[in-house]
C-alpha cells in the first residue's frame, strides 16, 4: 500500500467512525420519525375545546408507546390518547385528546396524579433537558407558566386540552425543533403506565428528542382564488 492509499484508507476509516458516532448521537430509532405541524390559515382559540376548524386538518399523532415496557400500547378505556399541533404567527399550538378511566387530580402531589409530560425544545439540541420540560396535571390551574408555554386549557371535564407556545420565528417553514409528549396515567393511587408519542421500542431510558416540523402545504388562500379568477376573466 502506498503513501496515499494509506492516507484515503485512513480518512475513509474516520469518516465511518464519525457517522456511527453521529448515528448514536441522533439515536436510531428517531429517525424518519417526526411531527409536521402544518400552517394554520386560522389560530385556533385556546380554550380547552378542540371545535376549531384548524384541529379538522391538523396530522393525528398518536400516544401509543409504553415507555415502562417499550412496547406497543393498544388503544384502550385505561388510556388513549391523541395530539394535533399546527402553527401561526409564531406560535405553536397543541391540542389533545384523552382517555382515562381514572381520573386522579386531587391529590398534593403531581407524581400521585394523572399528568401530561411535554418537551418542547427551540433550540433543537435533540436532547431531554429540564429546561424543555414541562409537567401538566390534568385541569388545573399552574400559575405562572414557565417560557415559551404561553397558555393551557382544559375542557370536556379533562378529556381535552389546547396548549399554546411563543416561539417567534423559530416558528416558520422548514424549521424543526425537539418535541415529546407523553401521558403519566397514575390510577387507585399509583403510576401505572407512561404512554407517549414515540417510535416502536423507545423506552424511558430514551432521552433523544423526537422532530416537530413546521410545514405549510401550498394551497391557495380566497383572496388567491379572487386574484386569479379575477385575471381569467379580464382576459376576455
Ligand atoms: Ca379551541
Ligand atoms: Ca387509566
Ligand atoms: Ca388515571
């Protein structure tokens, strides 16, 4: 082997240690999967009912991942659940559906109760930091929200619920940033399953974020429609 053959053998050696270093950085099982939050014409009105047109064309995503088992979570009384997200004017908003055949919200602690678990990382680091970490128990009031959760609304007795998020113009087409949802079911006193929105296999050992996409489909808007009606029929 010559001078530069032993070179290329060496750069192309790195260039595969890199990737797989990058492959586990990324975490396998994340990839091809995301969330495409699409651009609403309209906001939705956050106020815990999800009668909004927008949430009609909203992508479904489902919570059907046991982190505690890593295995796949049917749909069932004892839990379903179901989120949209779409975009407008530098906001993100989140509505979801749920299914609990115990509700637990009376208790002092929030482990003891039914809670939401949302990530929600602006600066796309893909990484489960506290920092994105927000903990939302079911149909209460919190207080002072920490930044960019800007709004949480609870309707149908806590079956639904509208999030709102600033994030300015991190919120614009073609953009991602790390996004997880999950649903801590706590029912007759104790924390019985962690179901989230995530890929087959993914645990709570996991601390790879999952990609939210903001997406805006080409269809035109009335006035559009207007302006190129209104060119056809000054052509004759
Ligand atoms: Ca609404
Ligand atoms: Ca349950
Ligand atoms: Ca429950």
């Amino acid at each position: 082997m010559n001078f530069n053959k032993q070179i290329f053998a060496i750069i192309i050696l790195l260039l595969v240690m890199v990737s797989q270093a990058l492959g586990h950085v990324t975490g396998r099982n994340l990839q091809n999967f995301q969330y495409n939050a699409e651009l609403a014409p309209i906001a939705p009105i956050v106020d815990g009912y999800l009668d909004d047109p927008v949430w009609d064309r909203a992508i479904l995503g489902k919570l059907e991942q046991d982190l505690m088992s890593g295995n796949r979570w049917r749909e069932s009384p004892d839990f379903t659940g179901t989120f949209g997200a779409v975009w407008r004017n530098g906001f993100l908003y989140v509505a979801i559906k749920l299914v609990d055949d115990q509700l637990e919200n009376r208790q002092k602690k929030v482990l003891r109760e039914d809670h939401l678990i949302v990530y929600v990382d602006p600066h796309h680091s893909g990484r489960m930091e506290d920092l994105y970490r927000f903990q939302i128990p079911i149909e209460k009031e919190m207080g002072t929200l920490k930044s960019p959760l800007t709004r949480v609304a609870w309707g149908n007795g806590g079956q639904t619920c509208e999030l709102s998020f600033r994030l300015d113009n991190l919120a614009r087409k073609g953009n991602s940033i790390g996004f997880f949802i999950a649903y801590n079911d706590v029912d007759s006193g104790h924390l019985q399953h962690k179901i989230a929105w995530a890929p087959e296999g993914y645990t709570e050992e996991n601390d790879h974020l999952p990609d939210l996409v903001f997406t805006a489909r080409i269809e035109p808007t009335r006035q559009q429609k207007l302006i190129s009606w209104g060119r056809i029929k000054s052509l004759y």
